[in-house]
C-alpha cells in the first residue's frame, strides 16, 4: 500500500489551492508511481486519514495469522488475597 502525503499542498492550474479531497477529483493526477492502491492524505490537515486507517486495517487482517486460542492451564490460577481483613 502507498499512502502519498502533503496532497494539501497541490493546486488548480489556476493556482488556487485545494480545499480537501474532494476537490482533489477535479484535478488531473498522474503520480510517479505505478500505486493503483496509493492513499491520497495529508497528515498535517487531517485529510484521508481514516481512510488509510481502514485500508491498513483491511490489509492486515488479510494477511494476519489466525491466533490460537490460549491452552485451558496456560495460566495458572492464584489465589489472590485481600490486605483489608475481610
């Protein structure tokens, strides 16, 4: 996953800048990178940044192993005892 920063610093060709991501779609954006999954954000307004939080999300329990569950005796019960007397 690519996640492309500082897209608040990006402009109309007619200079004005852009005042979120939705006025991101009117621009035309070709990028460097071949990044067909790229998230557009930018970390200092705050823009797209749930959306990159539910993508990683999504990634990485995709590829995340299934945890097993913990043994029945993997932890020992202790008697724990109260210093108030009772």
């Amino acid at each position: 996953m690519t996640a492309l920063n500082k897209v608040d610093r990006l402009a109309h060709r007619d200079g004005a800048p852009v005042t979120g991501l939705d006025d991101l779609a009117g621009l035309d954006l070709t990028s460097p990178l071949d990044a067909p999954d790229a998230v557009l954000i930018s970390a200092a307004r705050g823009w797209g940044l749930d959306s990159l939080r539910s993508r990683l999300e999504r990634r990485l329990a995709e590829h995340a192993p299934a945890a097993p569950a913990p043994a029945r005796d993997a932890w020992p019960a202790r008697r724990v005892e109260s210093s108030i007397g009772v």
